[in-house]
C-alpha cells in the first residue's frame, strides 16, 4: 500500500505534463480555415426604377360662382356625390348702390312713358270708334302704348336683376345666377368657404372664389416624380406596381401614359413628372391626395439561374468564381452574367445548378476584386 500510492502520485504528474504540453501545442496551431460555399439557384430577376408621388383624380374641377355676393347658403358637405346640374350653394347679391339708384330711375321714367301712351292710345280708340281718326292712325299709339309696355318690364326685370342677381324669366328657366350648381358628375372634394364669406365672381380680370371642389373619384391616376439618369430608360405603356402609404398590405397596377418633356429643379437634382392610369380594385374606395411610391420594371428575366452579385469576383474587368472541386479545393471558372437587381444577378454560362460556389472572404483584399459597378 505504501508503494502504490507514490506510484500514482508519478502518474499523475506526468499525466498532467503531457495534458499540458497538447494543450500549449494546439494553442499554438492556427485555426482550421473556414471556407463559406453558397449555391447557385432559380428566380425571378426584376430591374426596376422607384418614382415617389400621390393619388389623384385625373379632373379636379373647381366651381365659382357667377355673381359676386354674400355665400348665403351651403347645400353640399365634402363626400357628398352629386350629379350634373346639381345645387351646390346659393349667392345673396349685394347691390352697388349707384347701379340700383340707375335701375330705380329707369322704372319711373319706363313707367311714365307708359302712362303717357296708355293715355294717348285710350283717347285715340274712342275717336276710332267715334270714326274721327283713321285705323292707321289708331296702328301708330297702339305700336307706341306696347313699346313704353315693354320698356317698363324690361326696366323692372334690370332692377330685380340688379336688386337680387336673377330675373322672373331666369327663375322660371331655372338658370338663376345665384344659384351654384354642379357642372360635372362626381365626389365634392373640398368646400373651402364658409356661409357668410364673401365670394367673387369669376371673370376676364379674376378667376373668381372657389365654392367647391368636385372630382370623378373613379378615375384615379398616380402623379410621381422620376430622377433624370432613370427617366431616359422608360416610355408610354410600361407597368407599375403602386403601393399606397395608407394602404400597405395592398398592392395596386397602373400604366404609364404621360412623360413630361420638361425637368424641374427639386433639391439640386432634375426631376421629371410622370402619370399613369390607375386599376382600382373593387370594393376599394381611395382618397385623393395619398402618397405611394411607384415600381417602374425596366426589365425582367423569369426563372433564371441566378447567384448572389456578392460571390462574383472580376479580373481586368471579367467575371469570374470560384467552384468547389473537394474539400478545400476550388478551382476558378469565368462565367457570363446577364441582368442584375443590384442583389441577384443572372448567370448565362460557367455554372450548373448545385455547384458550390466560393463565398470571398471581403477582408482578403487583392487586385482580383472590385464592385461590378
């Protein structure tokens, strides 16, 4: 007993240098080198510009009225569909004083003159009848006594004009001036004024105040804007895939039907303004006025073999990976490539389907690598 125990004392001492020499030697090895492989695969390759803008209708028209007045009377609220024709409000006229101090003075001298010839064609009919005068002479005060008739209506008809902004006759038609009707189908977008403003007529010197804000909510369209070095590369009759700011889980398509032939100037780059026409979907109601974004597709390659743009090495400009052969071997192949989304891009030649290829190390560095663009 007494010799077994030095005996295992030695053994465990020299179990413990040797532990400590493999754990000194491995530490000092260098670690194993850890080569990433990735493989080629099939996908849909999309190139696409992105343009920022809004929904809108196609025709917003703004209503104004015909006379300048006192808004008496709001029939219409916004959300309000209305009909050609359709009342929208009603214009309290406020006379300019000299006008209706004209019209006023216009009546009574219309009215005497007709006094006067009502008198004068009254005594020249009981002279007919007493045959003193001739019927030619009785022709000339009756065509006298209709015409001071029809001066006094027409001067009370100015006055009433001048007093209220309609005639008898334009109330009867139904085309009273004071009255501001719709002038085309659709959804009122706007109602800017309230009842007691001020409003003015529009004429050759003043557009004239807006009263309402009517649109064809039916007919939407995208109104974007598209950076110079993207707008040389689409033209009338592309597709857009639209996505609504408001409305995110949606998706909605529209086609490019207009290309402005001008730029404009917005924070130091040229922009250009475009248009396309809307698909609405059923069931689907959209506000005028909602921001979206628009993906204009360039060009497309569908089910293509594909690889990340990132495994792609380049010497002198060519396109090159590298394809493993065993373990820890690669071997170098060209390859052609085709069109690119800035992530994937398409392989024409040099790879097949279930190659490994190399994953470069980005912090090796060396002449061979560079950015595709």
């Amino acid at each position: 007993m007494k010799r077994i125990v030095p005996i295992l004392i030695v053994l465990g001492v020299v179990g413990l240098v040797v532990w400590t020499g493999k754990y000194l030697y491995s530490k000092n090895q260098p670690p194993p080198e850890v080569v990433e492989t990735v493989e080629p695969f099939v996908a849909d390759i999309v190139k696409k510009t992105v343009a920022t803008g809004s929904i809108v209708p196609r025709k917003e028209i703004e209503i104004k009225p015909r006379v300048s007045g006192i808004l008496d009377e709001l029939v219409v609220e916004p959300g309000v569909q209305v009909k050609k024709g359709d009342l929208l409000a009603r214009i309290k006229i406020v006379p300019d004083m000299a006008s209706l101090q004209r019209a006023q003075a216009q009546v009574k001298s219309a009215r005497i003159s007709f006094d006067n010839a009502r008198r004068e064609y009254d005594r020249n009919q009981n002279l007919f009848k007493q045959k003193v005068i001739s019927e030619t002479e009785l022709a000339r005060f009756r065509l006298d006594f209709e015409l001071a008739q029809q001066e006094l209506a027409a001067a009370q008809e100015n006055l009433q004009l001048v007093k209220e902004g309609a005639s008898r006759a334009a109330r009867k038609a139904g085309v009273a001036t004071t009255e501001v009707r719709s002038t085309v189908d659709g959804m009122v977008l706007q109602v800017p004024e309230e009842e007691g403003a001020s409003v003015i007529e529009s004429n050759n010197f003043n557009p004239g105040t807006t009263i309402a804000i009517v649109a064809d909510m039916s007919d939407m369209i995208f109104e974007g804007l598209v950076d110079e070095s993207e707008v040389g590369k689409i033209k009338e009759g592309m597709k857009l895939d639209v996505r609504i700011g408001a409305l995110q889980s949606e998706q909605y398509g529209a086609s490019l039907e207009y290309i402005a032939p001008k730029g404009v100037l917005q924070e130091g780059a040229i922009q250009f303004e475009i248009r396309a026409a809307m698909a609405l979907k059923e069931g689907t109601f959209i506000r005028a006025g909602y921001s979206a974004t628009a993906d204009i597709v360039l060009d497309r390659r569908d089910q293509v073999l594909a690889l990340n743009e990132a495994v792609l090495q380049f010497d002198k400009g060519k396109p090159f990976i590298e394809v493993q052969t065993g373990p820890g071997a690669f071997e170098r192949r060209d390859v052609e490539v085709g069109l690119s989304d800035g992530i994937k891009i398409e392989v024409k030649s040099g790879v097949n389907e279930g190659d490994a290829v190399k994953k470069p190390d980005p912090a090796e560095g060396g002449p061979g690598r560079r950015g595709r663009r």
